[in-house]
C-alpha cells in the first residue's frame, strides 16, 4: 500500500499543470454560506469564529459554469463542504444551469438532509443532480429513516449515499479552524492531495486553497478577475504544489492542517488510518483513525 501511495505521489511530480492537461477533477462551489446545525468538529455557529457570510451572486455562478463548460469539465461539481447547501433555494436552479453546461460532470450534493423533502429531492435529481450524499447526524438517524419511508423509487435511490454518522466521531482540524482541536505545534511534514485535483470557491468568487479553509485566509486567486485555468496554473498554486511534494506544509494554512493528505477516494483501504508521510525514505507514522 504505502509503495502504491508513494508512486501515485510520484506521479505529480511530472505532471505539467496547464488547462489542457491535469485540470482539477473536483470543484468545490459555495453557493451560499450558513448552516443549521452546529457539530462539535465544525466551524460554523461556533462562539468566537466569524465566519465569511453571503450568497453566490448568479451571474458570478454562471460565469464560473460557463468556464466548465468550455473546459468540457467531466470531473465533480459538488455544493456544500464547507455549508449546508440545501438552505438556498435556488440549489436546484444551480444545478439545472450546471448540467446544461456540463453534460458529463457529476454534480454531487453533500448534505445534513435536515431539508430533504420529497419536493426538493424531486427538484433536484430532476435538474440533474448525480448524488444526493447525506451524513445523518441525528441521534437515531432520523432523517435516514424519514427518506426511507418515503418510498422513493430505485431510480432514485439511485441518487443518494446514506451515511449514519455520529457528532462524536473524530475529524479533521479544518486546517486549524475548528476552537480546541489539536493544531500542530509544528506542520506536519506531509504531502496533501487537494491542491492537484481539487479547486474550492467561495460564495464572492475567491479561489481558496481547499474547503478546510472557513475564514478564507489562503486565496489563491479571485474569479471575478482570472479564470479558473488561469488560477489554477498560476505561481501561488505552483509554489504551493512544489513544497507539498517535498513534504513541506510551512508557509500556508496547511501548517495548522492536520489531514492526513491522502484522497480516500482514491485509497480506499486508508479510510481509517491517519497517517503522514515524512519523506520517501522514512516509514509511515499513523496518528490516529479519522475521516476527512
Ligand atoms: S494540508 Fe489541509 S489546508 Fe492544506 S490543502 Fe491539504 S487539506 Fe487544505
């Protein structure tokens, strides 16, 4: 496994970043910030933090999509990391201007499910949405049982990803954002994946380095004056990447981070082991289990 993780992280050392070739496979979009829940490894409502707020303006939206479109993006299109995005009701409009310009895009919808009723999930895998992904964190999983009992039909459930999980359950630090969580008291010498296959924007257009970064402190560039090929090639993120694949998390928001760096997408098997690589020489040293 670990030679594995160590080829694929010697892969994007020989990538050439450029919008032809090695575009990001996943866009993060805030269409509008807030959430109604206030989960003990979360940010949001949280005494003492300030969050960013506001809404996506749609013509900036629109801008962003039409970018994707001419990219012919295929990758993910995802609403809600960082918010609940089900509380905007021009979700379902998002995602219908979304599909028309990225047929093959997977548009993913990431969710508590406080808000899923019949209606909008109707609205919603109508207008094209791929995957409903809903993290059910109340006590008895209500909500995953309210969407059960809705006998929905398979091809809808086709859409959805219904996850039980618990507000007891161990995360990330969102990258030093979350008040009493453990920060590094030095960055962690790892490697992280986001910055090569993933691009986050929030609600006024800023590039930010990842969706761990609440207060928007590490901006990588701005789409109301670039485009997103153009930020995703420019200095910032070339520095950023070199560091990274020398282990080096100094200098940027990363050195508070202490997510392990590993795409559990793309390795599965790590889901529950937290781990940080020193260099390619030194062996693994785990920490803890966790989740991104
Ligand atoms: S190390 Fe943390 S803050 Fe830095 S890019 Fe990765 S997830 Fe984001």
């Amino acid at each position: 496994m670990i030679n594995k993780l160590m080829n694929h992280i010697e892969r994007y050392k020989h990538r050439n970043f450029n919008p032809h070739s090695n575009l990001f496979r996943m866009i993060e979009l805030q269409n509008q910030t807030g959430c109604n829940y206030s989960c003990p490894f979360c940010p949001q409502n949280k005494d003492g933090i300030k969050l960013p707020q506001g809404s996506m303006d749609k013509e900036l939206y629109k801008k962003i999509i039409e970018e994707l479109g001419e990219l012919r993006f295929k990758g993910q299109i995802r609403f809600g990391p960082m918010d609940e995005s089900t509380l905007d009701n021009r979700l379902a409009e998002f995602v219908s201007i979304a599909r028309e310009q990225c047929l093959q895009a997977t548009i993913v919808i990431l969710t508590n499910g406080s808000k899923l009723e019949r209606q909008l999930i109707r609205n919603l895998i109508d207008s094209g949405t791929s995957l409903i992904y809903v993290s059910d964190y109340t006590p008895n999983h209500g909500i995953i049982s309210k969407i059960n009992t809705m006998q929905l039909s398979k091809q809808d459930l086709q859409h959805f990803s219904l996850r039980r999980r618990s507000i007891s359950e161990t995360l990330t630090n969102r990258a030093g954002n979350v008040p009493e969580s453990n920060i590094p008291r030095t960055p962690y010498p790892a490697f992280c994946f986001y910055p090569f296959e993933g691009m986050a924007i929030t609600y006024n257009g800023k590039a930010i380095i990842c969706c761990q970064d609440y207060l928007f402190k590490e901006v990588m560039g701005d789409v109301q004056q670039n485009t997103l090929a153009e930020i995703w090639c420019n200095n910032k993120y070339s520095r950023l990447r070199k560091q990274l694949l020398n282990f080096n998390r100094a200098g940027f928001i990363c050195q508070k981070c202490d997510f392990n760096g590993v795409n559990v997408m793309l390795h599965p098997s790590l889901d529950k082991v937290y781990i940080v690589i020193h260099n390619l020489l030194t062996p693994v040293k785990i920490y803890y289990s966790g989740r991104f």
